[in-house]
C-alpha cells in the first residue's frame, strides 16, 4: 500500500502554472527523488508536500490521511534545506534539540535523543561548537540530526548537498542511504543531479515544465525512458540520440543509418515490440547508452544481438576506469564507452560493437518511445 500519495496535483501563482496534474504514489519506507532541469516544479512539489505551499488542486495523503488543509506543523515532516538554516547564536547541540525544546519535551529525553542522534552521524565531538565553527559537510550533518530527532513519518530533502564540493558529495550521498537503510522511514528527496537520483532513489520522478514525465525505478527511468527528454536527461554521458529509419531487410526488422559517404548501416533489432512494427518504412530516433557501444573484439563479444559497426574517432576522453570515446554516428555526434586500454585515437575509422538488445526507439514527430 502506498504510504505518500499525490493526486492530480495542481499548482499556480496567479495565471502561471508550475505544477500540472501531477500523480505520484511511494511505497512505505520508500526513497522518492524528484529530478529535473531548474524550474521544472520539483522544489515546489516538495513544498506542496511539506505544506509550505498551499494546493491549488488535487490532494497529498499521508499514511492514508489527506493532509491538504493541515499545517505543516502537523504533518509529522522532517525537512533539510539547501542552506542548512541553522541558528548561528546556537551550539549543534540546541540547533538539534531546539525543537523538540518548543514542543515541550522533558530535557533528559531531549539529551538522549541528539546523543542517539549525534553517534549515528558521528558529530559527538561537535555538539558544542556554533555552525561557524563547522565544515559544508559538518553542517549538513548537523541539518540532518536536527531532522533526524524529529522521528518523523516522512524526511523532505531539498537539494542538500548542492552546496558541497563533489568529493564531499560523495561522501554525504553514501551516509544518506546508510540512514535511511537504518531507519527505513519515507523519503522525498529534491535534486537537479541525475547521478544523486540514480544512486539514492527508489522511485525517481522525472518532471519537466510542471508535467511529470515519468515514474519508475532507477532501472526503468535508465533503460525505457518514457520520451526523449528523460533519455536525454538521465545519465551521465547521456543516451545518444540518432536519426535512422526503420526498415524490413531477410524478414527481419533493422535500424539504417547513414555514413558519411551517402552509404547505411544497417543494425537488427532485438525483439522488437509490436508498437515498433508499426514504423517500419518510417524514420525513427535510436537510443543508445555510450556503455552499449564498445571495442570489445567481435571474437569476445557474447550474443547475437551484438553486430558491429564503422565509426569515425573525433575525440577521445580517458577516465581512468574506462575511455569515452566521441564518434560519428548516423550524422551525429555520440559517445562510446570504451575499455580503459583502448588502442582508439583522434582521426582514425575504427570498427565497434554495437548491443542492440539495449537500444530504445523514440517517434522523433512525439518524441516518445515506441
């Protein structure tokens, strides 16, 4: 049963709609991450949730109560902010314990909670310092146990980390998943950071201009992308886009796409569905992940759904793990993965091997998935 539901949420200030219809459910003790371009209404939505916004239509239940018309303060909501917001004239020990302090809870158990509290995140040795005394990371953990004390139904993340530099990112993304592994309480965490939605979520939520453009685990956002946007927008590179046409060749289905020379490339398709039938003779867009396009030798390429292919090196970019390479395919620029000693250089033509099994195919008049 889900335990946070958004119904048909709607959302304007004045005549200017941000939030448009949105239908979200997550599970109890699920992790939620909302994910988008600047301005695409996540942190809004988050607002609506926690009750800082008011709901202009639709409904927001909570353990199966409607809380619309509740305030925030009744909602039983923990929420971090991008800033932290902590009181400066405080010590981490009264930011994490002033709250409780204002609901009236007796100072011993206020003392027991934050030295809970403050062993799980292991700023024992912080408790008396002032949040200027404090590191971004310091200060984030103090954020988080000032939430952490709350016990509450649901944790409200809003871009946390935003304001750390990557390696300590890192580091913060990994303690967040170990708390809510250890806690199991609901999560709706805000970023505009594909790869914090990908490692964090459960159910990841991609929005774009206010519209939802789809809801699925972090596999189904990567491999079936709803539409081009979420295509485009997940992952790290993203998935490659490329003009081709859908034709019939030996009774069987295959991409073309044309090279350089005025010439096609032919790539078979890998069980191809019933709605991609219905293109054939059409032009189509093919989605490829850079990680499906490598120079593993044809010889050790596992599967038939493995075909090779011809492609001109631009540029190639090492990483240590692996090398990305920049090719040209059907006309356009793309992005191989590569193994990390790849003998592939600038300027050379080199021969590729292409997993079509993991290829997705969009209408390029709706931009959706076929």
């Amino acid at each position: 049963m889900s335990f946070l539901v958004v119904s048909g949420l709607e959302k304007r200030f004045g005549a200017v709609e941000v939030l448009k219809g949105i239908d979200i459910s997550v599970p109890r003790g699920g992790f939620l991450v909302l994910v988008g371009p600047s301005g695409c209404g996540k942190s809004t939505l988050l607002n609506t949730i926690a009750g800082l916004e008011t709901v202009t239509a639709g409904e927001i239940l909570i353990d199966g109560a409607r809380v619309n018309e509740l305030h925030p303060s009744k909602r039983d909501i923990a929420m971090v902010f991008q800033s932290y917001a902590l009181y400066p004239n405080m010590n981490v020990a009264k930011n994490m314990s002033f709250g409780m302090e204002m609901r009236g809870v007796p100072r011993a158990e206020r003392q027991q909670v934050v030295a809970r509290v403050a062993s799980m995140l292991q700023i024992e040795d912080l408790l008396h310092r002032k949040p200027s005394q404090l590191s971004g990371g310091q200060r984030q953990r103090v954020a988080m146990g000032r939430a952490l004390v709350r016990d509450p139904k649901i944790f409200l993340f809003d871009e946390p980390l935003s304001n750390l530099d990557a390696k300590l990112r890192v580091e913060m993304r990994t303690e967040i998943q170990k708390l809510h592994q250890r806690l199991g309480t609901t999560v709706v965490y805000v970023t505009h950071d594909q790869i914090e939605a990908m490692t964090l979520a459960t159910v990841i939520a991609v929005l774009k201009d206010g519209v939802l453009q789809q809801v699925g685990s972090p596999a189904e956002i990567y491999n079936t992308p709803a539409n081009i946007f979420v295509a485009d927008f997940m992952g790290s590179p993203s998935m490659n886009l490329v003009p081709a046409r859908l034709d019939r060749a030996n009774g069987a289905l295959v991409v073309g796409l044309e090279r350089a020379d005025g010439s096609t490339t032919m790539l078979p398709l890998h069980r191809p569905s019933a709605s991609v039938e219905a293109f054939v003779d059409r032009d189509v867009i093919l989605g490829l992940r850079p990680e499906s396009i490598d120079d593993t030798p044809a010889a050790d390429a596992d599967g038939a759904h493995r075909h090779p292919l011809e492609a001109h090196v631009e540029v190639t970019q090492p990483t240590g793990a692996d090398t990305l390479a920049m090719i040209r395919l059907g006309g356009r620029e793309a992005v191989a993965r590569l193994r990390a000693e790849t003998g592939a250089r600038a300027g050379e033509r080199r021969r590729f091997m292409v997993d079509m099994s993991k290829a997705v195919l969009f209408d390029p008049e709706t931009e959706e998935r076929l």
